[in-house]
C-alpha cells in the first residue's frame, strides 16, 4: 500500500530515469508504470495520486532536492545538478 510520504522518493526516481528533469506527464506515467499495482492497493490515495504527486515535488523544492520552479521550464520537474 503506498503513502503519500513514498510519492517523493518516486518523483526522484522518475527524475533519475530520466536523465534528471521531466515533464510533470513524464513523471506521472513513470510512477503509474513502474508502481501501477501499490497505487490501486492504497485506499483513496488512489484518487488523489496525481495531486499528492504534486505535493510531494512542492516538498522536494523545499528541501532542495528539486529546483525551484523559476529555475525550469513551465512544467518541467528538474533535480538540483548534485543528484542527477
């Protein structure tokens, strides 16, 4: 059963496998192919998954594992250069 808390790591890790920035859809579709069966197992995170995704990045930025959103194309998620 996923958790709102596991969104981050799995923003990061679609950042990752994506060379370090990505389209919001592009993270999206990571997370949904590579964790498809804990998201329809996790209650009404199931509903709220795309949202919660969002939220998750919002906290990357704060804690400096993501740039800020000034700092990349509209729409794109990009990781700070130490974690590419």
């Amino acid at each position: 059963m996923a958790t709102r808390s596991e969104l981050q790591d799995w923003v990061i890790q679609a950042l990752k496998a994506a060379g370090g920035a990505a389209s919001i859809v592009e993270v999206a579709k990571y997370i949904w192919e590579h964790h498809e069966s804990e998201l329809k197992s996790s209650g009404d995170l199931f509903y709220t998954w795309q949202y919660d995704m969002r939220w998750a990045c919002t906290k990357l930025r704060e804690r400096k594992i993501v740039q800020a959103a000034e700092m990349s194309d509209r729409g794109e998620w990009r990781l700070q250069p130490k974690l590419d």
